[in-house]
C-alpha cells in the first residue's frame, strides 16, 4: 500500500517529468514557493531559523490533536521558497511517525533535485529536511 507521503512523491514526481527540462522545472519550484502561505513577522525568530541554509529560511512546526504536525515556511530566496513548498506538499498533514520514517534523500533524487540544485542549495534542502525530521523524532518522544 502507497503511503500518503508517497502518493504525493508520485504526483510531484509525474509534474516535474511532464515539465521536461530544468528551465521549466526551475520555474515550476518558483512559482509554487509564490503560493506559500505566509509566516507573520512575530514567526520570523531566531527558534524558527533553519541553520545551514544560505538563504533565510523560516520553519514553523504546529502539531495538531490528531498527531499530525502542520508546516509553515518562508525564505528570502525565491527558489529555496519552492523547495520549502515541495516540502510542505510532502510532510505537511503527515503523522509523525510517517515523517520521521520517509526516505528524503530517496525523495530528491528521484525528483531529481540531487544533482539540479547547487551544493548549497542541496545542503539547504538537506538541513529543512533534517529540521521537519528532528521535529517529527521529537513528537514521538
């Protein structure tokens, strides 16, 4: 049985391989990332801030009664923006323990992300990930 997160992965796996080539797939991260919904400047703090990014990144983690954890993010770079919303669109609504199980590298490089993104970019996607993660670990004690 495909798990939600999963079935999500395929979606976005099948977008990104009707886009073709990069160009328009960098333009598709983009345009996703403009339709974050956004964090308020009282969320904009120090405890929110994704360390090891290049860019400013902001993650809000907001567990929910049923033991699902709702993310919000931001980002001052308008491409870390859109892999803060391939992000959202994988764990966001997830149970923790889905998320803490998910095989994220699994994930980029079948997206393709791996080798499209820069090294730094790679090592920010690395850290929000790493992030969700701790935060998932941490919900389940």
């Amino acid at each position: 049985m495909t798990s939600p997160i999963d079935a999500t992965l395929n979606a976005l796996a099948e977008e990104f391989d009707f886009l073709g080539d990069w160009e328009e797939r960098y333009r598709y991260v983009i345009e996703l990332g403009r339709e974050l919904a956004p964090i308020t400047d009282a969320e904009r703090t120090d405890a929110n801030k994704v360390r090891g990014c290049a860019s400013q990144v902001w993650l809000v983690t907001e567990p929910q009664a049923d033991g699902t954890l709702v993310f919000r993010g931001d980002s001052d770079a308008h491409i870390v923006s859109g892999l803060i919303a391939i992000l959202m669109r994988l764990y966001s609504g997830r149970q923790a323990a889905d998320i803490a199980a998910f095989d994220a590298k699994a994930a980029m490089e079948r997206l393709g992300l791996a080798e499209a993104l820069s090294s730094q970019r790679s090592n920010g996607l690395k850290a929000m990930v790493a992030r969700i993660q701790h935060d998932a670990r941490a919900r389940l004690g």
